[in-house]
C-alpha cells in the first residue's frame, strides 16, 4: 500500500520588526492548502508596522501544484511583496531554480535557491 502525503507546514518567528518564516512543502498543494497559510501571517503580522521578512521555503519534498494553488502562490507573494527581504528556496529541481530567478525579478526583496539547507539560512541571516 503506497502513503501518499502532501501539504505545508509553517514557522513563524519574530522580534521587532524583523519575521522568519519558513514554509516546507510536500507533496503536491492544493487551493484548500494554501486557504490556511494568509490567515496564519495576518495574525503574526497584524500588530508590526513596515514588518521586514525573511523566507525559507523548504520544496525538498515538493512535487508542485496545480494551476489554481500557483495563483494562491502568486496573491500571496503579491500581498506581501514590499515585506519581503530575502526569500531562499531550498529544493534539488531546475524548476525550482528557475522560479528563483522569475521571483528575482518580481520580489521586492531578493531571491536565490540553494541545495544545500544550511547555505539557505546562513544567506538568509546575512
């Protein structure tokens, strides 16, 4: 019998102004997935002005999504676009490599991939 698993789980840590947020995907995501992540960084949000925000997706697991979670991807990114500081992807694809270089280009903040988890966090804590 094959256990097939998906979802996102989700971190957040703050102080001041400054968030840490990570996200781990697994599996393929879903609309329904992605309908729990806005309210969880709304609520850690809700109470910093100009919050600064650095990312760590962890997509090691990920195996995409269909068309309609890739729009709830992109409103999120969009919503909080001018928060956002650094975002690392950690995953071992080329088209997660790729999205990084798309994002670089839309994100206010930066964006890079990375194989390697520990190189993701030092970049982010630079």
């Amino acid at each position: 019998m094959t256990h097939l698993n998906h979802g996102l789980s989700i971190d957040i840590e703050g102080a001041g102004r400054e968030f840490f947020l990570t996200l781990k995907a697994v599996g393929k995501l879903t609309h329904e997935d992605y309908k729990t992540i806005p309210p969880m960084i709304d609520s850690a949000l809700s109470q910093v002005k100009q919050p600064i925000i650095n990312v760590l997706i962890d997509s090691i697991e990920f195996q995409g999504g269909g068309f309609r979670a890739a729009w709830d991807d992109l409103k999120l990114g969009i919503r909080h676009n001018k928060e956002l500081k650094k975002v690392a992807i950690y995953g071992n694809k080329k088209w997660q490599s790729n999205i990084a270089k798309i994002g670089n280009r839309v994100v206010s903040g930066e964006m890079a991939y990375f194989e390697n988890a520990t190189a993701a966090i030092e970049w982010l804590e630079e």
